[in-house]
C-alpha cells in the first residue's frame, strides 16, 4: 500500500509557512472589525456553532406530526407550539398543542393529531399568539393562549379540554389579544387599543378593570404585549410588569397592587423606546435573568434600558452580538411570519427566529446561554420554537411540528429506511490577518482541518483574500471524499490513506494572492462532528 503520493516527507522550500489556527470558539460578533484580527471570532457560520471543544455541526431535524395543513394557503403554517407539564406528576397527562391558523391542535401523540377548537377568524395573525400557565387556588392547571385574530381560550387539564374563555365583566374574551400573568393576577391586551385590564388575584374570571397604558406611550401606537420581568432591582428580587407599544415605547411598573398607594404603591419606572417592534406579541421573551424586545434596532435587553446605556453601545447579552446583522433582516421583512425568540434548554440556546427569505432560505440566530456567542443556524425550516420533555420542537410553514434531535436533517415519517435524510451542511469564513507580515502579499497554497466524527466526512476549503466575502457556489457532495478505498481505487490517480484518517483530515490545495488572507470552509456531515482546528501553509512575497 503506497503513501500519499506527494504529501508525506514534503518538507516547505524556500519561504514557506505554515501554522495552526484554533477554530473560532468565539462564534460570531457584528462588533468585530474585518481588519481587527481576532481568531476567536468567525465572519460568519452556518450549522458550525462554537462549542466547548471547538465548533460543532448543529443537530438535525425530522419530522414528528404531519397533516396540519389542510387549509393550504399562504396563512396556513405551525405558528405558536403550547408545551404543557402536568402538575399531577404523570407523564400521560402531559400535552403538546399546535396553533394555526385554523385552530388548536393536539399534537401529543405523533401520529393521531386532533383539531380541539377551530377558530372563527382564520386571516391576519390567527394563530400567532401567547400563551400562559395558571394554577388556581383549588389546584386546577389552566393554559391561556390568545391572538389578536380569535380572543381568548382556555386549557383545562382536569377535564383536559380547550374552550373560548367567558366574557369578564368589562370586557369580552374575543377582544383580547395577548395574556400573562403578574403577581398572581391575569393581565389582558385588548385588541388595538393601549389598554390593558387585569383580573383579581386569584381570580380567572368576573370583573376585569381597565389600565391605560396608551396614555403613557410618547409615540402613541397599540399595545401589543404585556410581560413578567424578574429583576433584582437593589432592593431584593422583584416582578416588574412590562407593557410594550407597537411604535416601540416600553414602560415597565413596580409594585403589588395596581390601586395601592403608600407601601407597594404601584410606581412607573420610566417610558424606554427600542424602535418598531416586531413579532406582535412575541416580541419579547424573558430568559437569563432579563427581557429581550425584538425591534428595529434588533434585541435590546431591558435591563440595558434601565441601566441608561445606549442601545448603541451594549457590551453584553445576545444584542451585543447580533444586533449589527439581525437590523438587516428587520429591514428587509419585519412584518413576515415567524420572528420570534425561544430558550432551549436542550440546546443549551436561545434561538431567534426569522421568516422564510424571498430565496426559500430559513435562518435562526442560535446564541449559546454559556459561552456568550452565537452563529446562523440554516436549512431549519422553523417558524416558531418551543422546549417539551426535555427535546427542542419547532412548527413549519407547511402545517408540520418536527424536532431537532437527529444526526441527519429532513428525515421523514415516512419511508422508514437507513437512507431517510440528508447530511446537515455548514460553512464558515474565519479572520482575515495579515499573518505578521504586513503590507505583504502572501499565496496562499495549502489548509488541513482538523475535524472529529464517527461518520466519514464531505468538505471542501480556500482562501479568501483581502477582505472579500466569499461562499462556495456548490455544495460538496458525500462522495466526494469516498476515493482511495481499497481494492476500488485507480492506482495513480486516487491519494491513498486510512479511512480513519481520511474521514477526519486531508490536506487541501488552494490558490490566489493578496496582502491579508482567511480560510473558508464546506462541507455536509451525517453524525456528530466538531472542527477542532486548521492548518494553513503559505508563502509571502513582496510589499508590490
């Protein structure tokens, strides 16, 4: 069995260079200069999210309920997922539901859906709402969930049945359009309007009275939203109630009774403006300690507000990162479906989804709750998010609920077979330096990753120079790395080596000139993979 023809006891003439590179455990981060070398920090990634080992291929997807689509039309699509853990401890009384836009599914056991309530009005926002847990006084578990199209309905889980809540007094259940819940008491958005209404404590039903938050906002719009945010504000650890209006001014209150006066007055803590905010009602989600609004500046933490920092100069939290690309994608369509934002446990993220771009392209921002950074994931056809037993669920435009458990991506229901899915493909362009010779013009000649999988591996790489964003125009494909096998093979015209270490490392010729340089990488896995680190080899020419 010969060597690699070529590459084994080549030793570097001349000038030559060579050194090995880390991969880009920082991620990604919109504050990072493209002339600021920083090897830690990715320009981007896709489907490669910097991990404790290095960087590693996200998980794929496959499909777990299907048939939700039987009003096909652009509406159509799984646009709110309503986990429910049961209080009794059983796991049979646990729930997953799925809202469209015809309705409210039963999607607890995979392959008998069922239709639970059908809404009246099927346009516009139906079946892109909130939804809230309620325990009441006499131990009975309830789920509110409302949008802005239907009003409001209510879960029971003794009698495990979905019913359009009562009319309160002041105000009727068709006319809600978001929920939660704040200090033992249910608050209610009224639909178009800058009024909220909250119940009694304890209470789920009778006299609702009347809150104006439309009085306070400086540049007027709806409310879309009211939300529980716990804070430690100095003074221990407290909730603060949130309302946030269309146009982007967000008031937060302290206090335990909206008509107290004295000790536990009810105290507004100023009026915050983040922009037009987007996502409707889930344009704010609370995880980590703080609440995150989704806006045209992009995801502002409320804490930062409170604190007095500009929204230009957060240092940290997922908007300190992400804000310099996610404003691109609010201008290019902030009124699509599926903004949103959702913390994974099971991932150990929080996600922010977008809609579907004009080029069929799905992309969610993964920001990784322990080290602080983030990259796109893509090819994930999600447009909402939610966390059930321990796994990650997402709704699709076309009426199906899948997970993101698998090593492969797009596995079906059906056919059952070894071949169903599709290798999960990344991509990543890493620092542009300089490499210590500034001014300098270098070629360079060859990249080795350094991969770890249990599966053989495609990918391919280059380099970019001088600052241009490059991509790969074709993906690679399984078989191209599949040469060199035993009895198979061409003598003379394959490059020989182990499987194993084929599948991990391979040294990968390249080309072109330029005074700073960066490598860009492709490639499609079938298992669980990490990219340790890259070797590059160059050579460095003159100042001209």
């Amino acid at each position: 069995m010969a060597l690699r023809r070529g590459l084994i006891n080549r030793q570097p003439k001349g000038n030559a260079q060579s050194t090995t590179v880390r991969a880009a455990h920082g991620g990604m981060d919109g504050r990072v200069s493209l002339a600021d070398y920083n090897p830690n920090v990715a320009i981007y990634t896709y489907n490669l999210i910097a991990d404790e080992y290095g960087m590693k291929v996200r998980k794929g997807y496959a499909e777990y309920c299907i048939g939700l689509d039987r009003e096909l039309n652009t509406l159509a699509g799984v646009k709110t997922l309503i986990p429910f853990v049961a209080t009794t401890g059983n796991v049979v009384d646990d729930r997953l539901f799925a809202v469209t836009n015809e309705g409210i599914w039963n999607v607890t056991t995979y392959d008998s859906p069922a239709l639970e309530i059908t809404f009246t009005n099927r346009g516009g926002d139906s079946g892109n709402g909130v939804y809230t847990q309620y325990n009441t006084d006499a131990a009975d578990t309830l789920i509110f969930y409302a949008d802005p199209e239907n009003g409001l309905f209510t879960y029971d889980q003794p009698t495990d049945t979905w019913a359009q809540s009562p009319d309160f007094t002041g105000l009727t259940a068709s006319a809600v359009s978001s929920v939660s819940i704040h200090k033992q008491r249910i608050w209610l958005a009224k639909r178009n309007s800058g009024d909220a209404y909250y119940l009694d404590i304890g209470a789920i039903s009778g006299t609702a009275t009347k809150f104006q938050f439309g009085s306070q906002f400086k540049r007027g719009g709806r409310l879309v939203g009211i939300y529980n945010w716990t804070i430690d504000g100095g003074t221990g650890v407290d909730d603060y109630l949130v309302g946030i209006s269309s146009a982007g001014d967000v008031i937060p209150y302290q206090g335990e009774d909206p008509e107290a006066t004295g000790n536990g007055a009810w105290e507004q803590r100023g009026v915050y403006f983040v922009g037009d905010v987007i996502g409707g009602s889930k344009c704010a989600s609370e995880f980590g300690g703080d609440l995150h609004i989704l806006s045209s500046f992009g995801i502002t933490p409320l804490s930062t507000l409170i604190r007095g920092e500009k929204l230009n100069v957060a240092t940290q939290g997922i908007g300190a990162k992400t804000t310099f690309y996610l404003r691109e994608d609010v201008r290019a369509d902030p009124n699509g479906v599926g903004w949103g934002t959702a913390f994974l446990p099971s991932q150990g993220s929080v996600v922010i989804s977008t809609p579907k771009r004009t080029n069929g392209v799905f992309l969610q921002y993964a920001y990784d709750v322990n080290r602080e950074t983030f990259g796109w994931w893509r090819g994930v056809p999600a447009i909402c998010f939610a966390e059930w037993r321990n796994k990650t669920y997402f709704g699709t435009l076309d009426g199906k609920v899948s997970t993101l458990d698998q090593e492969l991506d797009d596995r079906r229901i059906t056919p059952i077979n070894p071949d169903n899915g599709l290798p999960v493909e990344f991509s990543t362009l890493f620092a542009f330096s300089d490499l210590d010779s500034s001014g300098r013009y270098k070629r360079g000649t060859m990249i080795r990753p350094d991969f770890v999988s249990q599966s053989p591996l495609a990918y391919q790489a280059k380099f970019a120079y001088d600052y241009a964003i490059v991509d790969f125009s074709t993906s690679v494909s399984q078989n191209d790395n599949e040469s060199g096998i035993w009895d198979i093979a061409v003598w003379d015209n394959a490059i020989w080596g182990s499987q194993e270490l084929k599948n991990r490392t391979k040294v990968i010729g390249s080309s072109g000139l330029g005074r700073t340089l960066a490598v860009a990488l492709q490639g499609s896995a079938k298992s669980e993979t990490y990219l340790m680190s890259y070797d590059i080899i160059w050579n460095t020419g003159g100042i001209l």
